[in-house]
C-alpha cells in the first residue's frame, strides 16, 4: 500500500468512528427516551413509534447500546 492508499483509509476509518459516534449518541437518547415514557402521556402514534423503536433497541448487542448509554452518560439501573 502507498502513502496516498493509507492516508485515504486513515480519512475513512475517522470518518466511519466520527459517524459511530454520533450514531451511539442517538441511540443512547432513544433508549432514555424509551426508559422514561409513560405510554398513558403520550398519543397513540407515539405509543406505537415508541414500541418500534423499543423492539429496534432490543436487537442490538448488550455492549453496543452499554456504548450507547455511556455516550449520552445515561445511568441503567
């Protein structure tokens, strides 16, 4: 690989952790959103979105939404 191959990959893998990043971000708030509604507040189509989003939330590994958590310094308890 050449200097010019490398500093590209350099660029795409700090590109690829920048979006991560941001991604675990708002995952995190979505899980602390799911965490702290009460589904007797809000609309029926929250409720329903709501749901959505909890069984979306439920399929990622332990440690990605651990990851997601800590990004947006949420407690589990």
């Amino acid at each position: 690989m050449n200097r010019q191959e490398v500093a590209l990959l350099s660029k795409e893998i700090e590109m690829l952790m920048n979006e991560r990043a941001k991604l675990l971000r708002v995952v995190g708030a979505a899980a602390v959103f799911v965490a702290n509604a009460d589904p007797e507040d809000l609309p029926e189509a929250a409720v329903d979105a709501a749901e959505v989003l909890s069984e979306t939330l439920n399929t990622l590994p332990e440690e990605t939404l651990k990851d997601a958590l800590d990004s947006v310094r949420a407690e589990v308890e």
